[in-house]
C-alpha cells in the first residue's frame, strides 16, 4: 500500500492565489516503506496514493496536556471544549479537538487544537483532488525527541563553535595570529551531546530530569513562491518557521531571519536545546534505504544527498541574512515523512473520521469492485439466459407456423401460398359454410334469433325497428319501455353477442373468436 506524505504550509503562509499556487513538499512511499519520489509539487499536480498523511505545521496546532472525564464518543466530544477553553483566545466551539491515542504517564492526554474551518477545507480541498484516505498529523510529534548523551573529544583542528548564550563575544589570545576564541557557557556539540557551566558534560541516561526538559527544534524554511531562483527552496523571504517540541507538547512560530540567532541563543539559555534544518532532497529520486538516524547529523554530497556523518555549521551559513550560530543537524525531510508515517496521532477524529471515504463518489469505483463485479455477472447471465429462450420459443413458433401451414395446405389443396395459416383457414371454413348454405354468426337470422334470446323479460313488442347492415344488427326501443341495461348486456353476451347501446339504439354483433 503505497503512501504519500505531505507538508502542509502554514495558514498565513500560502500564496496570494491560495492553495491552487502554493507548492508543498511530499514524499511518495511504497509498502515497504522505500521513497519512490520525493520533491514539490502543487496540490492538483501531487501523486496519488492508497493513504494520503497531511503534516499539519506547529504554528496551526495548539498542543495541550488535558486530563479527560471518563466518557467516549458525542459525550467527550461534548465536553471537550470546556477543557480547552482556559488556553484559547478564539471560540472553542469554532475548534477542532483532536486526542492522542497514548496517555501520559500521569493519566492525562495529549490533545489539538485547530481552527475547524480551516481544517475543513483542507480536507475537501485533498478529497476534491482525488486522496480519499487521509490522515493529518501535527508536525511537532514528527521531530525527533532530543538526546542528551556524551560528546566525543573534537580534534583540535575542529572550528570553535559560537556562543549560545548571548551574542558572540570573541576573546582575543595574548599571542598574535592565534586562533579567536570562543567564549562558551551553553554549546550543542557535533555528536549531540550537551556541555553546561564551563563544559561539563551530561552523559546520556545520567539525567532524567535533563532528557526531561530537553527541547527540540526544527527550522522550516519557507517555500519560495513566484521568484527566479532555480533552486525551489532557496529561501528570499524574510521569515522562517521554527517548530519546537518538547516531550508531548510543542508550539510553532515564525520568525525573522534576522533573528532567528538570538531567539534560539535565548531558548538554548532556558533548556537543552537540539536543532534541525529540514532539509528537502532535490531530486524526484530521493535514497529508497529507510534511514532511521534521524538523531545524527548529514551532509550533502555532489547529488545533494543527505550522508550521515556531519552537521551544518555557523561557517556554512544557510539563510541569506543570517550566520546561524549553533551547529544545526540537517533532518531530511524523508525523515520527517517516515515519522509522520508511523505517528498515531491521526487528527482525523469525530467529524473528521475516515475523511474522504464517507462523501458522495469517496473513492471513485473502487470500493465498490466485488460488488460490480456481481452485478456485471448477474447481468451477463440475464442476457444468455433471455436469449437462449428467445431462441427456444422462436424455434417453437417456427414449428408450429409449419404445422399450421401443413394443415391449411392438406385441408385446402388448392392454396398455393400461405402468409397466415390461421386466417386463411378461418376464411375458407366461411366460405366453405357459405357454399352449403349454412349460416354465418353475423347473418341476419342468427343475430335476430340471439336478440329474441335475449330480450327475455323485455316483451318482443317494445321493439321499435331492426337495421341490419355489415353483419351487425342496430335495434330501437319504444319510448317508456323500462330495460335493465347490465341484466339485458349479460344475456347478449351468454348468446355470444356483443351489444352496445348509444342514445337508446343499441348495435349488436357476433363476438368475435380470437385466434389461439
């Protein structure tokens, strides 16, 4: 089952012309979990996929730790607003709440919370392009959880790395020409590790409360839109997204490049700080090798592929505008897909539930494959079946026209062609009855003897006057004369005659014999 990931861009990050011009990066997995294409694309233009995983940005999640009343399904979702309301500036019924799956240890839940119109229309906005199965995910849960470990001793030709703690102050040696030092009160070193006061190193497990606090950040640089370079993510704008987690809970928020140094210098001065660049692979081609070292650093080779093995340094620096001065990892943004791949906590809850597979046409034909496939059976079946006895009865048909036909010509051997055997045998019967002498049913004897049949209680006298014309016999009563209208038609019809009665004249006429 393949599966395509996806970054969505913040809510005050799109183009002017909205979603329908901003690219997003995504990543198209196969089963076995192996990148098939990586890149950006714009939303009509993504691939499809069997699962569709929305990475919704940290500044559109607001992460809470809640402890939750003892109720499921329209009652929890009732009284969630009240539990969030406290940390809201906007209407909590005008939010999404979503909930993690996993309890904390404490007993109490991780919840999110999202501004619900926006979040619908991202979700018709993907199942109106054709991803029925979608999952969102908060970006902060796809961060990997920092490492506070020991740093191994860097060589001496190592470059100092910059002071965190303030703005960079160099201390100058006594000696000409010596290399400028760095002042260092917080560090992140290349390894991961993290040295406080002076360079004490914390070993990692040796501080629980230290892993506890530790902090991770990531730096999402904004996609450019409309501008000249080559390159689709060299950033021109002014502005980053810096997403920071810290255990369960993390908040997003945007800031200037310019001082993007100092707001981490400052963060770094609160906690333990690990920081990533998410790096997009340029190629549509990215490395298939699920790579699990998302706590170790990369480099880029000539192909702009991610190797593990080293960090993005202050002296590479990596925004126009800025010398970032910690030694940044370069998190691909592969990683980062696999993370959201694996994460549980799906945003798709209550309202939201099985997006896209509940709405008119979810799916196109597929879902409903076996059942077709059914119906084209049945259907198949039906026609053989109405055709094989169309054959039958027409090979019936045939034979008895023969038979007929075989009659009329051993009856009649005069009949040289025969169109309709059982009218032309009617007609010469007629005929033959003529010839003798015999009386037809539409002659004027046999109709006036059926009429004094009858009559019965209707005296003969009442009659004002018979006209027989075309083998039919019109009659007249004399005024006054009291019939019963249904009692006199029965007795016409049990003397095989039809009657008809118009304005007090009735038509009588032989019943006609329909053919067998």
């Amino acid at each position: 089952m393949s599966s395509l990931i996806v970054l969505l861009p913040s809510s005050d990050a799109l183009a002017p012309r909205g979603w329908e011009a901003t690219p997003m990066p995504f990543v198209l997995l196969d089963r076995k979990g192996a990148a098939l294409r990586a890149g950006s694309a714009l939303l009509d233009a993504l691939p499809k996929a069997d699962v569709t995983v929305l990475v919704v940005a940290a500044r559109d999640t607001l992460l809470l730790n809640a402890k939750l009343p003892p109720v499921t399904g329209p009652r929890l979702r009732r009284v969630l607003p009240n539990v969030v309301e406290e940390h809201l500036i906007q209407d909590a019924q005008h939010c999404h709440i979503a909930i993690d799956p996993l309890p904390l240890a404490t007993g109490e839940r991780c919840v999110a919370v999202i501004d619900r119109d926006w979040f619908s229309s991202v979700i018709d906005r993907f199942c109106e392009n054709g991803h029925r199965r979608l999952r969102a995910v908060p970006l902060i849960h796809c961060i990997p959880l920092p490492e506070v470990s020991r740093p191994q001793q860097a060589p001496d030709s190592l470059t100092q790395l910059h002071d965190v703690s303030g703005p960079a102050s160099a201390r100058t040696s006594g000696r000409t020409g010596d290399t400028t030092q760095i002042d260092v009160e917080r560090k992140v070193t290349a390894e991961g590790g993290t040295s406080v006061d002076g360079g004490e190193n914390i070993p990692g497990g040796a501080s629980t409360e230290a892993t506890a606090d530790a902090m991770s950040a990531l730096i999402v640089r904004r996609n450019k839109i409309g501008g000249t370079s080559a390159d689709p993510w060299v950033d021109d704008a002014e502005w980053v997204e810096l997403a920071l987690r810290q255990g369960a809970l993390g908040f997003g928020m945007s800031v200037n490049a310019a001082q993007l140094d100092a707001t981490i210098a400052e963060l770094a001065q609160r906690q333990t700080l690990m920081v990533y660049s998410l790096v997009m692979e340029s190629g549509t081609q990215p490395d298939s090798e699920p790579n699990t070292g998302a706590g170790g650093g990369f480099r880029f080779g000539s192909h702009s592929e991610p190797q593990a093995g080293a960090d993005v340094r202050a002296s590479e620096p990596w925004h126009p505008g800025t010398a970032f001065p910690l030694a940044a990892r370069a998190l691909p943004w592969t990683i980062v897909a696999r993370e959201a791949l694996a994460c549980r906590f799906d945003l798709c809850q209550f309202e939201f539930a099985n997006a896209g597979r509940g709405r008119t046409g979810a799916g196109g034909l597929k879902p409903w494959r076996v059942s077709l496939g059914f119906v084209a059976a049945a259907l198949a079946v039906s026609i053989v079946a109405i055709n094989v006895q169309w054959f039958q009865l027409r090979h019936r048909r045939d034979a008895l026209n023969g038979q007929m036909t075989q009659l009329v010509k051993t009856a009649f051997p005069g009949t040289t062609v025969v169109l309709d055997p059982h009218a032309q045998m009617a007609a010469e019967l007629a005929r033959m009855r003529g010839a003798v002498g015999e009386l037809r049913a539409d002659d004027f004897l046999a109709l006036a003897a059926g009429v004094a049949h009858a009559l019965g209680p209707v005296p003969s006298s009442s009659i004002a006057g018979l006209n027989y014309s075309g083998g039919a016999l019109d009659m007249t009563f004399k005024p006054g004369t009291d019939i019963d209208k249904d009692a006199l038609t029965r007795r016409f019809t049990a003397q095989g005659l039809s009657a008809q009665e118009d304005n007090g004249k009735w038509t009588v006429r032989p019943t006609q014999s329909k053919p067998r």
